[in-house]
C-alpha cells in the first residue's frame, strides 16, 4: 500500500484510482452485455466483436496500469513518494503509454468494421471507412513503436537509469489531432446514409442518436487534451523549460503529480470508446429483456426494428434474403411495431409473406424462439434505401426511373447528382432536409435565372466567407508560431513556398478528379476536409517546434483551399445569367476579401494581445487550430445537406453554342489559324500567372515595404486598411460589370492603376504619398484575379472544369515570383523598395491583357458579357431579322431540343443565312408561320420557307 499524502499535501492518487475502476467496471459490463447480445440473441459472432475483445484486453492493460500506478504514488508530489515506490511508478507509466495506442486502434477499428458491413451497397461510406481504418492503424502501429522506443536506452523510460526521452506529455499532446479527427470521421460517416432514409422522425431520431453517441469520445478526449496542458504549464513553470523542448522531464520534480490527471482520462477516453462500440449493437437484447424501454406504448416502436442486428446470414446472401418492397414499407410504417407485435418477429414476419404481397399473421406477443432472425439494419442499409419501395410507391401508369447500380451512380447520389430523379413516394430523399425539403438540385447552373441564382451566389458566398476568415486566422497564427521558435528568413520564406507548391499539385491530382466526376458540392466538401486535416496538423508541429511539420502543415492547408477553389469560382461564375458572372465572382471573392479582413485583426488584437510568456502563446495557438479544424469540419456536413445545383459538361457545351449563335460567331472560331478557345486559356494563364506572382510579392514583403516607407506607422494597421480598400475595390468591380460594363475595359483601368501605383511606390521620395500608394496598389490589384478568372472560362464549354484546374494551379507564381524579389531583398540587405519592382514588370504585364481583348471583333465577341444575355420571347409575328441573328430565343430555351444549336451553326456556314429554321424549331415561339413572307435562299433555287428569317 502506498503511502497516504497528509491532510495539507496536494494528492489525486485516490480520485484517480476511484474513477478508473468505475469507468473499467463500466466497460466490461457493456462488453458483457454486446457478447451476451451476440451470443444468445443473434447465435452469431462477427469480425468487429472479436476485435471488440482484443480491445477490452487492452483497455485493460491501460487501466490496471493506472490504477497501479496510483497504489505506487501516481498522483502525488514526489516528497510524499517513498523512493521504493518510484520504480514501480514509471513502471506503470511506461505500461500505459504501450496499451493505450493499441486499446485506441482496435475499439475504432471494431468500429469501423460496423460500417464497411453496414456500407454493403454503399461505395462512399465503404471505402471512407476502409481509408479510417487504414489512417487507424498505421498511426497507431507507428504511436505504439514511438512509445515503446521513446527512450535510448529503453529501460530508462520505467527505471532510474540516465537517458535521454522523448517527452510523454509532449507524444501525447502533438498525436492529439488524428485521435479527434478520426474520432469525428467515425461519428461523421454513417449520418448521410442514416439521415438520408425515409421514415418516421422519432424513429429516425433515435436511430441517428445511437450513432452519435460516439460524439462522447470526442468530448472525453478534448477534456484529456485540456490535463494534457495543463501538465506541460506545470512542467513549463516548474521546471522553466523552454516550449520548444521536447526532452523528457520524467526525472524532475512532480512528474507524476503533473501527468495523473492526464493519464486517469486517458483511461476515461478508452473505456467511453469501448462502451460506445458496443452500445451500437445491443438493440436485440434490450428488445428481448426490457422490450418496453423502445415501445410507445400508444404507438409503434420507436425504433422499429432498424437497430436490431442480425447478421446470421451470410453476406453473400443477403440480397437474395432482403424484404420485398412492400416489406420493407410495412417496416417503416406501423405493420411491424404494433401493440400486438413484438419488434423481434420482423425477421419471421418477413418471410412469411406471399408472393402477391399478402402478410401471414404473426402470434402476438413476445413468445418468440431464441432461434428467431430480426431484420437487421445492416440488410436495410446494404439493400439502398433509395430503391427500396420503388414498386409498390409508384403509381400503376408509371414506371420507376431506372436506377444505376455502378459505384460512380451511387457516389453521385451520395452528393446529390442533379440526375437522381425521386418522386414523393419513393425513399431517395429529393433536394431535401431529411425529409420534407427537395434536397437535389435539378436546374444546370447554367439555365438559372437571376432570381433563382441568389440562393446559390449567397450561400457560395458564404464560404467563401469561410475560407477567408479561416486562411487569415492561420496565416496570422502562422507568424506567431513562427516568432515563438525563432525560424529564419530563409526558413520562413520556404513555408510560405510550400503553401504555394501545393496549388500546382492538388487542382490535377484531386480536385479535377472529383469536379468532373462528382460535381461541385463533393468537391467542396473534400476540399474542406483537407483544410481541417491540414489546420489540425499544425497542432503537433506546434507542440513539437518541427519545422518539417510546419512545412508539411502549410502544404495540406494549401491543398484543401485549392480543391475548394476549383469548384467554387466557376460554381459562382456559372450559377446564373453569363452576362453577370465578372459581377458574381467579384461579389463573392469580395466577402472572401472580408473574412480574411476581420480575422488577422480578431488573432493579433483580441485572442494574442495580452499573453505573457511563449508557452502561453503556444498553448492557445493550439486551441485556435483546433477550433479552426471542428469550424471547417462543420461547414463540410451543413454542405453536404444543402440543396446545390451543378453544371455537367452536357450543360456547359449547351450554354456554349447558344453564346455563340448569339455573337454571330461560328461553333469553333479561329484566330491565325488557332482555335479561339486555346487563344483565350492561353492567355487567361499566363495573366493569372503574372498576377498572382505579384501579388504575393506584395502580401510577403508588406511589412518590409511599410518599415522601409514609414516606420513609424504600425505595419499591421497599414496592411488592415490596405485590405480594406481591397474588399471595396472588388465590391465597386462586382457594381461596374453588374450595370454593364464590359469587363474588359474594368480590367484595364484597375490593371493600369496597379501599374502605376507599383511604380510611385517605389520611385518617389518616401513620404506619406508614397506610403498612401502602396496602400492602393491593394485596391487596383483586387478585381484583377475575379475578372481575369471568369473572361477565361467564359465559352469554354465542357473544357470549363479543366480550364478552372488549370487556372488554379498557376496560383504557384506565388512561390516564383516572391522568390526573385527574395533575391533582390537580400541584395539590397532588406533596406531596398526594388524588392517591389518584380511586381511592377508584373502589374505592367497584365496591363497589356485588355489590350489584346479588344484587339479583334472575334475576341471583343468572345469575352464580352452582353452577348450572354437571353432575349425574352418574340411576339407573334416577329422575325429574328428585326432583333439580330439568335436573339429571340425564350429564356432557356432555343427551339427543338433535338436540334443542337452547333448545327444550326453548320447550316449557317454552309449559306443557309437567308433559310427559315425549320418547322420544329419554331415550335414554343408564338410564331405564326403562315403570316410570313417567303423567302428565297441565296444561290439555291426558288422554294417556300418554313421559318423565320435569319438576321
């Protein structure tokens, strides 16, 4: 027995040996009941519960450790320990750190062996949690070796000998973020599907709050994080280390004091796991002992019977075995779950229906057999419970839509593909919010009118809202981080090229992938998905002072923000009227401009203004990053339920050839002997490339150009009104192109003023005009990179999504172009405005782009908006002569759809101008053709026409 701490002594060694035997009790009981469960109910054992087992063993392992550990004086100040007891301590210490990496990976993996089984019919659920369970164990094999070998030599981790250690508090704080983001990807992955069945509300509350449950773990292992600091403060102001120092301080005083707490809900986050895992999967043993506990006494049960999980067929039978449609209804609905009918007899009832949809009547009452299946919700989950119903739903004249069953259709569903159709009675779930709001968008981007695009426009822009706030939250966190550890310029400058590299890799490599694919709203939701991967792995590069992880955190960020802008600036672009899309994009790149506005303010004023020392900084850094993480996390499930229409290629080659029919142009046209498309991508890339490259130029070496300008004037306020103009300049942009300014001639006059005021930045004598320049250099360049992306895309077609790929990845002229002022900065020892001069040469670049622009009437034609603009419906009577070749088309529509809008142009190069459009091309036009003159075709012989003429 230890010896006990006196009554004025600090001592946690009895609340932690008390609260890990409560919670180790707690999980064995509920191991108990999940074996008993399996075993006596359903008569049958699987994968995920023998992995259950091996967890329990290693829970154990974790706790006992503790609970010994405590007995040996954990939790007590050193002068209260018997040096006998010291030994054992760290004996006990050293146990833990083994078992608890494995007792984490084998509870998750149970877990996420649940759902590749529940995912059968299921692609994106499947392979996401195959991906976890992969990102699992290998980070927990590698944590499990980290912890044994932390130590040179081995044994000076659980004795007295000297050597040097990785310091515990420091592993456990900096493997904190893959332990809470894999705890969110199990919590998250089953809810789309869950949330996405069509039943009653309270059964669908109860059956998602069963999975959600999980959600304790999180909140068990954010707690453990917070013991986690607290231990390294101590250790910081006992022992006044320096936060970068990762050296273990095991030996030094009140180690196992400081650490106790941490350790005790260490234990807590295991135990809670493991009870979680089996709480999944004890539904038949409730039903069968305390059944009233999940009746309504008054109505159906509450649950049904879609918790109850038999799985005593094989997997390979279990489409041959699902319930019929009219099953499956009844199981929805009140036939099974009735007073008379005990939940359990599902499976019976099932398979005593006819052929001709008939149910035998089931025995009332709960005298079952133990040897009586359930229908278990793995069956209806793997059976996809959007087909499910699809027969008897439908009305007698109506045939159910064919449904595909290839991985890809079923991933589009997933992320609602504007070609999954539904009707209100069958189970997919239509543009909705469970179930009563329509879920999928079925009108292209494309064809929205201006109404209709204020949904789309506002809520895009509610992200990019997001992502700026968020982009300039890191970045400020970033430079503090950096200032805590001292990194070099050279160091410095690397990280900010890192960011940059990532903008040539990731739009090819993921995001093209998944726009082409899976359309915008998955690539949204990826892209975010990397951005909290990327803001949660700064945590460890933090804690850890590794420059190579910031290197590598920097590179992640940068990948996620890229994915998410390849799909959103032609999401805004698109969604609407052509003749707007300069004015949409700079709208919303404007509320970006805002969110990275406010945050740098927020993060240097408000969360880092009154911090003492560099530990303080340090630990509410991490805290930033990991709200950051669960914010970005949380905007990727609000878009996985907002309703998003797409533009699929088909739309876009649409849209296209109707353009050019309205600018007189041909399908194709050509320019010294060069499809016009690739003149204007060409060009599009090179300007985006030189106008990115200076603007980083100008965003690096702000500070710089502020001291050496004025420094007396504080830089930060300077950048902070310099951005300011810079959202007003987009906002006058998006005002400009919206009352129909071409955008052309709004790009020359903020090309050339960027042009100019580069240059008075850096000739003049330095003085309040010259500082009042660099401050406009930020609003002349902010509508550049909007106008510029949305003149390139423009007729672009089904190339739309490559030409937006491709537009991104110049985005690492970022890391180019800084690099040669870099050069110049150390030429000139930092003390030099020339480090603005690449900017200049830059600035005067794109200046040259309007130019060309308006060199041609084939490329005037090409980029300019009003030719966008869909004429309203011609009066009776009207021939397309009076208004001009193409305009007098409906909203949305030019004719018979049969007929392309590309061969109408071939019949136009051929020297048809003077024909009538055929007969079903007018059909939908009010026109009367039998009150129009008769026309005779050029160079053909004399014949009646059949249309209108042909301005």
């Amino acid at each position: 027995m230890s010896k006990m701490a006196t009554s004025s002594s600090p001592d946690r060694h009895t609340t932690v040996f008390i609260v890990t035997l409560v919670f180790t009790v707690l999980a064995t009981v509920f191991v108990g009941l999940r074996m008993l469960s399996k075993g006596w109910i359903v008569k049958r054992f699987t994968t995920d519960d023998w992995f259950t087992v091996a967890a329990w063993i290693f829970m154990l392992g974790v706790t006992v450790s503790i609970m010994i550990g405590a007995q040996d004086g954990l939790g007590m100040i050193d002068s209260e320990i018997p040096p006998v007891m010291v030994d054992p301590q760290e004996s006990a210490i050293y146990a833990f750190t083994v078992f608890y990496n494995l007792a984490i990976m084998t509870t998750k993996t149970a877990i996420l062996i649940l759902y590749v089984r529940l995912a059968a019919a299921h692609a994106f659920l499947r392979r996401a949690s195959i991906a976890t369970m992969v990102v699992v164990n290998l980070a927990g094999t590698m944590l499990v070796l980290l912890n044994i070998f932390r130590c040179r030599p081995i044994r000076a981790a659980f004795t007295s000998v000297n050597g040097s250690c990785i310091n515990l508090v420091s592993i456990f704080l900096s493997t904190s973020p893959i332990n809470i983001l894999t705890d969110f990807a199990i919590l998250l992955l089953p809810l789309p599907i869950l949330t996405r069945l069509r039943m009653e509300f309270r059964q669908k509350v109860v059956l998602v709050a069963t999975f959600i449950v999980g959600g304790f773990v999180t909140i068990v292992d954010v707690v453990r994080v917070v013991y986690l600091q607290n231990a390294l403060k101590a250790e910081y102001a006992e022992n006044t280390n320096d936060p970068s120092n990762t050296v273990s301080q095991e030996n030094t005083k009140n180690y196992g004091y400081h650490v106790s707490y941490s350790l005790m809900w260490s234990g807590i986050e295991v135990s809670v796991g493991l009870i979680c895992c089996c709480i999944l999967v004890l539904k038949p043993l409730v039903m069968r002992v305390l059944p009233a506990i999940l009746k309504d006494p008054n109505k159906s049960t509450l649950t049904g019977t879609l918790l109850s999980f038999d799985v005593s067929q094989p997997r390979g039978s279990q489409s041959q075995s699902l319930p019929s449609t009219r099953e499956f209804a009844g199981t929805m609905d009140t036939t099974v779950g009735t007073r008379d009918t005990d939940p359990t007899e599902v499976s019976g009832a099932a398979e005593g229906e006819t052929r001709n949809g008939s149910r035998h009547q089931q025995n009332g009452g709960t005298g079952r057999s133990d040897g009586d299946e359930t229908f278990d919700l793995f069956d209806m989950l793997a059976s996809d419970p959007q087909h499910l119903g699809a027969h008897a739903a439908h009305p007698p004249h109506r045939k159910p839509e064919r449904q595909s069953h290839s991985t890809t259709s079923k991933i589009k569903n997933m992320f609602g593909h504007r070609h999954s159709t539904s009707t209100d009675t069958t189970q997919e779930p239509t543009q909705a919010f469970f179930d009563f709001v329509r879920m999928g968008g079925k009108k292209p981007l494309t064809e929205l009118t201006a109404k209709e695009s204020r949904g789309p426009v506002i809520f895009g822009s509610i992200l990019f809202f997001l992502w700026g706030f968020a982009y300039g939250l890191i970045g400020t966190l970033n430079v503090r981080v950096q200032e805590i550890h001292g990194f070099s310029p050279s160091q410095t400058f690397a990280l900010s090229c890192s960011y940059w590299i990532a903008y040539f890799f990731a739009p090819p490599v993921i995001a093209y992938w998944i726009i082409t694919r899976q359309g915008f709203k998955a690539t949204f939701i990826t892209g975010l998905a990397f951005y909290s991967v990327g803001a949660m792995a700064f945590w460890p590069s933090a804690v850890l002072a590794s420059y190579a992880g910031f290197f590598i955190s920097n590179f992640l960020v940068a990948l996620g923000l890229s994915t998410i802008e390849v799909a959103a600036n032609p999401f805004i672009a698109l969604a609407g009227p052509g003749q707007y899309s300069e004015a949409r994009l700079n709208f919303s790149q404007s509320i970006q401009a805002i969110g990275g506005l406010i945050s740098p303010i927020i993060a240097s004023k408000v969360l880092f203004d009154e911090l003492g020392g560099n530990e303080s900084l340090l630990f509410k850094v991490q805290w930033c990053y990991l709200a950051v993480a669960i914010f970005v996390l949380f905007t990727a499930v609000v878009f996985f339920y907002v309703p998003l229409s797409e533009a699929w290629d088909e739309d876009l080659e649409k849209s296209r050839e109707e353009r050019m029919l309205r600018a007189e142009l041909p399908s194709n046209p050509r320019y010294c002997g060069m499809p016009m498309r690739i003149w204007a991508l060409g060009l599009g890339l090179m300007m985006m490339w030189f106008y990115i490259g200076a603007q980083e130029n100008f965003n690096y070496y702000w500070s710089t150009l502020s001291f050496i300008i004025k420094p007396s004037f504080d830089a930060l306020w300077g950048q902070t009104l310099g951005r300011a103009v810079f959202v007003l300049a987009r906002f006058l942009a998006a005002v400009l192109c919206y009352i129909g300014i071409p955008p052309r001639y709004v790009l020359a006059c903020f090309t050339i003023g960027a042009f100019i005021t580069t240059i008075t930045t850096i000739v003049p004598p330095m003085s309040n005009g010259t500082y009042a320049s660099l401050i406009l250099v930020e609003f002349f360049e902010a509508p550049i990179f909007p106008t510029i992306f949305a003149i390139t895309i423009r007729n672009q077609g089904r190339h739309t999504k490559s030409t937006s790929t491709m537009l991104m990845m110049t985005a690492c002229g970022g890391a180019v172009w800084p690099a040669v002022a870099y050069g110049v900065n150390i030429r000139h020892d930092g003390h030099s405005r020339l480090i603005a001069v690449p900017a200049a040469v830059l600035f005067g670049l794109n200046a040259a782009y309007p130019i060309i622009l308006s060199s041609t009437k084939t490329y005037r034609r090409w980029v300019d908006p009003r030719w966008s603009k869909r004429k309203p419906l011609l009066e009776k009577g009207t021939r397309e002569k009076d208004v001009g070749y193409g305009m007098g088309y409906p909203d949305g529509d030019i004719g018979d759809p049969g007929i392309s809008p590309r061969q109408r142009t071939e019949e136009l190069q051929l020297g048809n101008e003077g024909a009538f459009l055929s007969a079903p091309m007018t059909m939908g036009l009010g026109l009367d053709l039998s009150e129009q003159e008769e026309l005779h075709p050029p160079d053909l012989e004399d014949s009646k026409g059949k249309g209108t003429g042909v301005g």
